[in-house]
C-alpha cells in the first residue's frame, strides 16, 4: 500500500510539472524518456537470451 502511495505522489508531482513546461519541452522530454525505455527493453530481450 505504501508503494502504492509514493507512486501516486510522484505521478502527481510528474504531472504537475508537465502541467508548467511548454509543450515543445514536454514532447521533446516524452520523446527522451520514449527511446530509453525501447533500448532498456531491447537489451533486457538481449540479455535474456543469452
């Protein structure tokens, strides 16, 4: 439950600070964050084969 909680505090701060950057910086962040989580996965794909 704990964790639960700390989730949803950090989304809300996550989404508060979305809320007050430009949109230009929001799209370039989501981009950033898009391909980290696409290599993170291919080399957890990677190494799992191995």
């Amino acid at each position: 439950m704990l964790f639960l909680v700390a989730a949803l505090l950090l989304l809300g701060v996550a989404m508060g600070t979305v809320a007050h950057a430009p949109l230009s910086v929001s799209l370039v962040m989501a981009a950033v964050i898009g391909v980290w989580l696409v290599v993170f996965a291919l080399r957890e794909r990677r190494a799992r084969h191995r």
